[in-house]
C-alpha cells in the first residue's frame, strides 16, 4: 500500500497527482483496513511530494474543491476538529503558506469558498 515507485512516490501520490478521486477513494478505503490512524493521517493525508507540498497544499493549488472536500471527509473520520484546524486549515508549506494563501494566489475561488466552509 505504501510501496515506493521509481520516482519515489507511493499509489496515493501518483493517484493525487493525476487526479483520480476514484482511486484516491478505494486506496483510502483500503488503508483503513490496513494501516492504524497515525499512518492514515502521516503517510497519507500529510505525505509530502518532493518534501515540500501535502495533499491540502497540492489540491489547493490545483484548484480542486472535489479533491479538498474528499480529503477534508477522510481526515474528519480520523481526526478531531481541533485536530483538523491545525493540520489542515493551519497546516503550512516550505514557503510558510497556508492552503488560503496558496488558493489565493493562484485565484481558486471554489476552493476558496470550500476552505471557508470548512472553516466555520
């Protein structure tokens, strides 16, 4: 499940790259089974690409409120509110930005409009 492929990337990241909410679901169906909360939450919901940029980040970028609605469902089913404040909502990139911040620069108004919601 967390094998590493040559471009040292798991099926998740590769899954996250392309984004493929199909696969994104049945990988993360599966995980449940397979790995305990502290690795669903480190080793997928916080994995890292190139060491820099998590899941949030890259869906905020991407501008795909789908993907950071799926990944906001997962992490609420492992994660208490508080919890997911300061590891979503708060959580910063390399460059200390938020996924706001990233949304805003990159103009992703629905994105932007879902980080709010989740926010209230």
């Amino acid at each position: 499940m967390l094998a590493i492929d040559d471009k040292e990337q798991t099926a998740w990241q590769e899954a996250l790259e392309r984004v493929n909410t199909e696969i994104l679901k049945e990988i993360w169906d599966c995980a449940k089974k397979e790995l305990n909360t502290e690795k669903l939450y480190n080793e997928l919901l916080l994995a890292k690409f190139d060491g820099d940029t998590a899941a949030w980040h890259l869906a905020a970028t991407m501008g795909n409120a789908e993907m950071l609605e799926n990944l906001w469902e997962w992490a609420k089913e492992i994660q208490t509110t508080d919890e997911l404040d300061k590891n979503l909502l708060l959580a910063r990139d390399k460059k200390e930005r938020t996924a706001l911040h990233v949304a805003t620069h990159w103009n992703r108004i629905e994105v932007l409009e879902k980080l709010w919601e989740f926010a209230n």
